[in-house]
C-alpha cells in the first residue's frame, strides 16, 4: 500500500504515503474521508461505475482543502481547473462497503500541480485499495478569467512536508 497510518491527537487517525503512486512523490497529510456507496452508484454489474470515481476523488478534493486551508478560501480568485485525471482501478467496489478517500499533493509547477488520490475500503479492520488516481489541476482566477500562479500558502504547505 505505501501508506502508514498516524495516529494524531486531536485530528484522529491520518495517513502520510510514502511510496509514489504515477512516480509523484505524496507531500501531505490527511485525514481519510468517508465516502457514502450509493445505490445510483452502482451498475448493472453491482459494483460502482467506474465514472464514480471522478466524483469521489473530487469529494477527496475538497475535503483536502477544508481540512488544511478552511472553508474560507475565495475560490472565485484562487480557484482550480481539473485539466486531467488519471485512475488505476485496483478492486471493485460494492455498495455496502466503508469507503475513504485520501488526497496529497504531488508534482508543482507554476501554474498547476498535481494531487495523488486514493480510494480504499476497510474489511474486517483491513484496508484494501481500490483505485489510486492523480489529478492535474490548473489555478485559475474566475474574476479575471485567466490561469495563475499557484497560490503560496498552497506551495508552502507542499514544500513544508517534503523539506
């Protein structure tokens, strides 16, 4: 898996990867997020569609965010542009499982950076994963309409893990 397990207090239990997923090296810690399987997101074959994914990295995402930076970003000056997204599907998903997601940051440039997600279930106290994915997100000030630097206390959150 590459990842270990943190207890810390008060936060609960996070997780630092340690082995890079895509070759990007994690540089941040998270709580794991738990994701509700719902019934619409099951196909025919009764697992989760594999497009569902794409939503549950973008609830990773956002928890990322809240959990280091708050609810009180402008997102309208400092938002983000999803550019690419990359998935490996690893297990299925069904529809009663305890899922989480985590998120870390991986790769930055000036205007974009990359973020490692993971998605993962938790049976009978064993974590299995079921899909890891990385993200390229370009920032973007929705007010001017144009790409920008990436924000420094992003930066400086990601370049504070790895120093």
């Amino acid at each position: 898996m590459g990842c270990t397990r943190i207890t810390t207090q008060p936060a609960g239990i996070q997780y630092f990867c340690t082995r890079s997923i895509y070759g990007i090296e994690p540089r941040f810690l998270m709580t794991p997020h738990k994701l509700e399987v719902r019934f619409a997101d099951i196909d025919v074959m009764g697992h989760v569609n594999n497009a569902i994914f794409l939503n549950y990295f973008e609830q990773g995402r956002m928890a990322f965010f809240r959990e280091h930076f708050g609810n009180v970003w402008d997102w309208k000056k400092y938002g983000i542009i999803v550019a690419r997204n990359e998935i490996d599907y690893l297990k299925p998903v069904l529809l009663h499982d305890e899922l989480y997601v985590t998120a870390s940051f991986g790769a930055i440039g000036n205007k974009s950076f990359q973020m490692k997600m993971r998605v993962f279930k938790v049976e009978n106290g064993r974590e299995t994963d079921c899909a890891h994915g990385l993200v390229t997100v370009v920032c973007f000030d929705y007010e001017l309409q144009r790409t920008i630097a990436v924000p420094e206390a992003w930066r400086n959150a990601a370049e504070s893990i790895s120093s």
